[in-house]
C-alpha cells in the first residue's frame, strides 16, 4: 500500500486557531490571523481541542492518496460518511491483470496462502472469460474483495479525528489500521498541534470505551509516530 497526503488547507493552525478565539474576542478571525503565532496558537487551539470542542478544526481540510489497497478496506473506508471519494473503476479500468491483497494471516501459513492463491488465479481466469462474452462491468461480479484499488479521500479535520479513533484502534482490521497509521503520520507532521493527540480513544481521551472487548493494550506507540 501507499498513502500520500496530496494537499491540506493552507496554515490550517493558524486559520483554526484564529477561528476558534474569535468565539472569545471581539476581533474577527482576519485580524486574529495577523496577531497569530505558535504560542498563542498553541494556548488558543490547545484550549478548545482539551475540552472537546472539536467544531473549530472543522475549517482544515486534508486529501489523501490511498493506493494498493483492497476493496475490502474501501469498503469500511466510505462508511465514514463525512468526507469525498474518487475510486478507481472497475468499469473503466482493465482489470485482467489487477492484482490482489493477501492478509498477514493468511501469509503467515504456507498452506492457506497456497490455497488462497491459487482460488484468486481460478478468479481471473473466470473473469478473463467472461470479459470476453459480456460487459466488463458485468464480468467484474466475480472479482474478490481482495483486489487492489485506488481511492482518494478528503475529510475536515474533525472527521479525521473520528477516524483515526476508530481505526487506529487495535481491535481495528489490520490493512485499514495501517492506512490509518500512516494517514495520522503524515496528518501529524502537516499540523503537529491540530493533530497532537489524534489516536484511538486509549490515547485521544486517555482511557478506552470498548469495556469487556477492550483490547487492554494501549497504543502508546503512536505518540511517537
């Protein structure tokens, strides 16, 4: 997989920051924008961001490239409803010679990856033939979950914040996990105060929800990402 931060929102501390102490200035945000800097910025979106007032990040913006990745990820990927998609299509795209992922636990056991593999060839040999008698976007019915995709995504920051809650999360599916940790990374070094304490709930609120399905395995290592 590959994930690339393609853009975000211009001075995104800046402009939240100024956005989130116009609530509690007479000054609007264009002239809070000019008195801004990393230390008021840092007490004026630090202060909000603690509370749980998490309206004000609203206003940043950020799109991924999200590669070599299963539809099976895309899939749990555009339940996060609040954020634009561009997917690769399997109507328009040659598929013959897509490729496909193998989770870990299936790599893990040789004789599951064989299987497993040789069932994904026995698929697109089906689909190479059926191509050949219908519609490409009939003959793609058969193709797995497994197979490789494009999707480019943006989500606001706060949205962002909800994702990565979820899906950096241990009890979170594997593949999607990572993407999420490499999302947060790249998050992170863009706007390092917006995204500070971005995480699963062990981390972003310091204790985990789960109860009994709690994993009891805080992910103290994404601090550090």
């Amino acid at each position: 997989m590959r994930v690339t931060l393609l853009s975000y929102t211009k001075d995104a501390e800046r402009l939240c920051a100024s956005a989130a102490h116009s609530c509690y200035s007479s000054k609007g945000a264009s002239d809070l924008m000019e008195e801004w800097d990393e230390r008021k910025g840092a007490r004026w979106l630090g202060i909000p961001l603690a509370s749980g007032h998490q309206s004000v990040i609203e206003h940043a913006s950020y799109t991924f490239s999200i590669e070599g990745v299963s539809r099976s990820l895309t899939h749990q990927l555009v339940r996060h409803r609040l954020a634009s998609y561009s997917q690769m299509s399997q109507r328009y795209v040659d598929m013959k010679n897509a490729d496909y992922v193998v989770p870990r636990s299936i790599s893990s056991d040789p004789l599951l990856e064989e299987r497993y593999r040789a069932l994904m060839e026995r698929i697109w040999e089906e689909y190479r033939e059926l191509s050949k008698k219908v519609p490409v976007e009939d003959a793609r019915y058969v193709l797995p979950n497994a197979c490789t995709t494009n999707i480019t995504v943006t989500m606001n920051a706060r949205e962002l914040w909800h994702f990565f809650e979820l899906r950096t999360c241990r009890r979170a599916q594997e593949e999607i996990r990572e993407v999420a940790d490499q999302m947060l990374f790249l998050a992170r070094e863009a706007s390092p105060l917006i995204f500070k304490d971005a995480g699963p709930p062990c981390i972003s609120k310091g204790k985990c929800p789960e109860g009994k399905m709690s994993c009891g395995k805080p992910r103290k290592e994404l601090r550090a990402l």
